[in-house]
C-alpha cells in the first residue's frame, strides 16, 4: 500500500506519541509497504529546536527508511495550555495542505487529537478521492472538559461538534481500548468500522535488565528501592498523589521516589516535595536514554487524576511491563487500564487521588521483592502474547486494508 502518514509528532521529538508513530511507519516500510510522514519541525518536549532543522520552510528526509516530509507549522508549545492548544488548531491544516499537494496515495492515515488533525486527513484524502483512517488517542474534548480545562459551553458544543464529524467521515477508526470504543460509537461512529489496536511497545527494544546500572550511579541512588515516574508532568496525570505518598513514607530513606520529565504541573509538583528527601526530579530524558532510567527503578508509577473519567490506557503501562517491572498505578477503578494490569497481574492498584493507598502499595512491594519480581515478570508475559509492536501494527495494517479495498464513503 501507498500510505500518506500526517502526524504531528515524530522524532526526534520526546515521548510515547512522537515514538509510536515512527514506530508504525518504520514497521509497515520493514513490511513492503510505502509510506511518507507528513510532519512539522521537531519542537515537542525539546528544549530548542536541533540545529539541523532550523531554517528553510520545508525538509525531506529517511529515517528508518521512511519518507519524512517536514513544513514549517506553528510549534510554539510553551509552557500553557493556551499555548499548546494554539499549535493543535493551527498546524493541521499546514500538514492536510502539504499532503494535498503530493501524489496520490492508496490511504490517509493520521492520529487525533489534535481533533483537527481528522480534518487535514480528509483534505489530503479528498484530492485523491481515497479512504482516510483515524487513530483515535484521546477522547477529547470530553478528557478536556473532565479536567476542567475546557469549560465555556460554546466552545465544548464546537469541539464536540467537530468531534462527531470526525468519527462519521472517517472511512475507519482505531482506538486502544474497548471503553474508548464504545464512546466514539456512541458520539455517531459506525461500530463495524470501529477497530481495537492497543498502544504497543517495542519488545525488542525494552527488555528485562539488571537494576544496578549507569543511571542509579550517575543519580546517586546506590541501592534504593526506586519508585520512578517517567513521562509528562501534565494536567491529567495527577502526579501529586506521588508526592503526597512520598511523604507518607518519608520515614523509610531506602526508598526514593524519583520523577523524570517535565511538563506544565512540574513546578507546582517540585513546590509540593519540598522540604522531602525522598523525592528527586530529573529532567526529560532522550529516548535512547528511557529504557536505562526504567532498568534502574525497582516500581513503575502510573498515575491519573480522579477527574479522567475517560477510559485512557497510558502508554507507559506497557512498557514499564516490557521492562520486566512492576507497577504501582493510581487512576480511577473504572477505566480500562486497571483492567489490563489485573488482567496481566502486573501490578497494584488503588483509586485515583489516595496517597495513602499509593503509599501501602509501594510499601508492600518494598516488602516482598520476590512479589514484585513475579508481576514484573507476569507483565512482561502479557505484552509479548499481546502488546508487542508486530502483533498490534499487524492489526493497523489490517484496518488500512480494509479501507482500501472498501473504497471511500
């Protein structure tokens, strides 16, 4: 298949959207297929902008074989959200323009949100006259509107308008869950043009490894029990649960909760743990970089605020599993991501905002290391049998098939 890939992150952008979407690209090119990366210059979670890529209005590329396409688009992400939803409603329509411009192509693949990114889809798609299929990551605006980011009415009534359109124009959808699923059926999409595809992690890639390695020498953490939390500061995580149950067991200095990233909650969070011996930040690390940093932790945190009443499975669950550790995770009960660590017994888990159950969590681990080596163990079991890059892109790439030789609506 020719495939036309808008997105509007890729590397070598930091985090887990930047780095599936090489991933899926990188894969279908090792498969035969031909595939060419519309994007921005790369600006996300990055300091400055590589010196390789500033200047100029557009740039062509390989990376890992595939065609990368670069245009200059609004990428000013800053430090709020109003600046960040600024990019997401600007650039879009840079990238649908670019693909519009180029030569057909079988199919039009992009992943939302950005919501508009469902619109540059269907202007690239509608020059050719070819299908196009979004990846729904987030079911904005409502995970918007659960934070209580997004709440003047008109502007959650234009969202969620547009929202609609996406779901019923798109010639087939992807979600990562059956609880985002059932949502994006019930705001107009057709079911059978609905498919599951599990946010994947690169088994190969992330493995088990020993615990005593460079990153705990050069951060001086010896032989701690680690507790890490490693990815966006941002406003759904919730992340001063971790700070509050840090100060539940200060009174244990072996255990050392350590927080790498940055994001726009990261000040408010290192405010909280002052005074707190047992909490270290670091800053956002390359990616090359994030395996070592998850070898050396001893638990995986993943948190969400009591707020996200949607049904998100965070991408650093499946790879804190691939790495062989456990996981103690703080997010409401109902979502489908306490479902999947049960169902791999990766992991312990208490209701979204209960520091003190984080807390009992994290001791109780620091208890019984063989426990937590046994779900680390368990949850790495799951993600070869059913989260691995191949086996979910396998299921992408089906989804592409299917609406090509369907044709479009």
């Amino acid at each position: 298949m020719r495939i036309l890939f808008l997105s509007a992150y890729f590397v070598p952008e930091i985090g887990s959207g930047p780095h599936l979407a090489y991933e899926f690209a990188r894969t279908l090119t090792e498969w035969g297929h031909h595939v060419t990366v519309v994007t921005g210059f790369p600006r996300y979670n990055l300091p400055e902008m590589p010196v390789e890529y500033r200047g100029g209005l557009t740039r062509e590329e390989s990376m890992g074989g595939v065609r990368v396409l670069r245009i200059k688009a609004p990428n000013n992400y800053g430090g709020s959200t109003l600046s960040r939803g600024l990019v997401q409603i600007l650039a879009p329509p840079v990238y649908g323009l670019r693909g519009r411009m180029l030569p057909p192509f079988d199919v039009v693949y992009t992943v939302t949100p950005p919501v508009l990114m469902g619109g540059a889809a269907r202007m690239a798609a509608r020059s050719g006259r070819i299908p196009w299929v979004a990846s729904v990551q987030d079911l904005f605006p409502q995970s918007m509107v659960d934070l209580g980011v997004l709440t003047h009415p008109g502007l959650i009534r234009l969202f969620e308008d547009m929202e609609r359109k996406l779901y019923r124009r798109a010639d087939r959808i992807t979600v990562m869950s059956e609880g985002n699923r059932s949502h994006v059926v019930s705001r107009g999409a057709r079911a059978e043009h609905v498919s599951v595809v599990p946010n994947w992690v690169d088994t190969e890639a992330i493995r088990p490894a020993p615990r005593g390695n460079a990153f705990r020498a050069e951060h001086g953490l010896a032989d701690r029990f680690v507790v890490l939390f490693a990815g966006t500061m941002g406003s759904s995580q919730g992340i001063s649960v971790v700070v509050d149950a840090a100060r539940l067991l200060s009174d244990d200095q072996s255990v050392r909760f350590v927080l790498v990233g940055d994001g726009v909650d990261k000040r408010v969070l290192q405010d909280r743990a002052a005074g707190l011996t047992n909490v270290q930040f670091i800053p956002m690390l390359p990616q090359e970089r994030y395996a070592e940093a998850l070898h050396a932790c001893d638990v995986g945190l993943v948190t969400l605020r009591p707020e996200v009443q949607t049904p998100t499975v965070p991408s650093k669950i499946p790879t804190i599993m691939a790495a062989g550790r456990p996981i103690a995770a703080s997010m409401p009960l109902a979502g489908d991501a306490p479902q999947l660590i049960s169902a791999a017994g990766a992991g312990l888990v208490t209701n979204a905002g209960d520091a003190g159950g984080l807390a009992q969590s994290v001791r109780a681990l620091a208890a019984d290391r063989a426990r937590a080596a046994e779900m680390g163990m368990s949850g790495r079991a799951y993600v070869e049998a059913h989260l691995s890059r191949q086996a979910c892109v396998r299921r992408a790439e089906a989804v592409l098939r299917s609406a090509v030789e369907g044709g479009r609506r």
